[in-house]
C-alpha cells in the first residue's frame, strides 16, 4: 500500500500563538533579579529579522525592519535559560552610553570591547563556552487575580546588560571564553596583512599608547582615547587574540 500524498497548495497551517513554545525553564529552580549568577553561551547565535515602530522626523510613525541576535546562555548552577536579543545590523559607538547599542555595551561590560570603527568578526567575540557574570530581568506575564491585574513571574529571564562584568578569579576553574579550545581559523588575508617590520612597529605603537593598561578592555580604551589608528588598533587586537601581550601593559 503507498502512502497517500497530496499538494501542499491550499494546505491550512497552524501557526502557534505566543506561549504555546515550551519553557525550557519549567522545573527549574527559579532565579531572582536581585542575585548574580555565572552564565555560559550555549550555542553560537542565529540572527532574525523584526519589525519595530520608527518615529520619523516629522513626528510620524513608520515600520521598520531590524535584525538582531538571538542569544542563549545558561546558568552554571540551575541550568536555566537565559536569553538575549542584541541589535546587530546597525551599530552605535556613542559616548553616552544611553545611545550605545546594547551589543556594544554588552561586550565592554565583560572585557571584550569591540573596537570602534572596525566590522567586528562575530566569530572572535561569541565564543561558544564564554562566560561572565550578570543578574537577570524575570520575565512576566499579566494575570487577572480577583479582578486585579497583577504580573507574574513566567520563568523566563533575560540578561540584564548594566550588571554585566568579567568573571571573578575564583570563577576561572580551566574554561574561560578568552581561550577557546580551538582558536579562530579566520586571519587576515596575507595579501592585506602587514609585512613583518611594519606589524612589529604597529604593535610596538599600540602597546606604547596603551602602558599601563591591566587588560585588554583598558588597552583598548586607551586606543580609542588616543584615537589611535585602525591599523595600530588591529595590531593589538591581533597580538591579544595570539595571546602574545601580556597585562598589566
């Protein structure tokens, strides 16, 4: 007997409503706002497109599209989700930190700053096995309890970017994200790569500019302070990944 096929032309889909999705926290001990927790990146994350109200200029509203990160990290002890979603299609490096993507301030709050100016390589900074620390925004949901309408907590959490910071030395127990087990394949291309001479210099400028720095989110800072050049930037940025500068500079 062969199975029955039949067109998908006119077929009528479900499409599930928000909250039918499993919670992958249900069960889980739950975790507070006011307590900090270590949390790891679980898988490398994937980017969607949404769509979000745009006041215009001229005071009226239009729909535009953004397309962010979706990211998933876990906590070290319950083994809870929690989530991210960081705006990575356009970024911006304010001085004011109010107007500075959040996946910016993200990065510089752990150590890890992006460098201004330069298309970051995602693949050198999501490390899968990353970890800081951080506390976390709980997720809600309005109930009405006796005619009341009150939120609940719904076992979802979110990362809550302003607390976020390197992790302490007793937490570095041999996994730290800033040494991942294989390092990054992707290196700039030798056509476009300095000749020896030329990247010793452009290193012994970035490390000179950055004296005194005791890791690499001060050496960096002190570059953007400087207004150190792209190419003396890459040059520190190079030797950090290598792991061939030492701090304190």
């Amino acid at each position: 007997m062969s199975d029955q096929q039949r067109s998908l032309s006119g077929y009528k889909s479900k499409v599930a409503e928000p909250g039918e999705f499993e919670n992958p926290n249900e069960g889980k001990p739950p975790l507070t706002e006011f307590d900090e927790y270590i949390l790891k990146l679980n898988v490398f994350p994937h980017v969607k497109t949404f769509k979000q109200a745009k006041t215009n200029k001229d005071g009226t509203t239009s729909i535009e599209e953004i397309e962010k990160a979706i990211v998933e990290f876990s906590e070290k002890n319950t083994g809870n989700i929690v989530m991210s979603f960081l705006r990575v299609d356009k970024l911006n490096f304010s001085d004011d930190e109010s107007y500075r993507s959040a996946v910016i301030r993200f990065f510089h709050k752990i150590g890890h700053p992006l460098i201004e100016g330069v298309e970051p390589d995602w693949d050198k900074y999501f490390i899968v096995g990353m970890r800081f620390r951080a506390r976390v925004v709980v997720g809600t949901d309005v109930k009405d309890v006796g005619g009341r309408k009150v939120k609940t907590p719904n076992g979802k959490y979110y990362v809550d970017i302003p607390t976020c910071r390197p992790l302490l030395p007793s937490d570095k127990e041999g996994e730290d994200f800033e040494k991942p087990a294989t390092q990054p394949a992707a290196e700039t291309p030798a056509a476009s790569r300095p000749a020896p001479d030329e990247a010793a210099a452009l290193l012994a400028n970035a490390l000179l500019i950055a004296k005194g720095a005791k890791n690499r989110g001060e050496a960096f800072q002190k570059l953007a302070d400087a207004k150190a050049s792209k190419e003396v930037t890459m040059a520190l940025f190079d030797a950090d990944l290598t792991e061939k500068v030492k701090y304190p500079i």
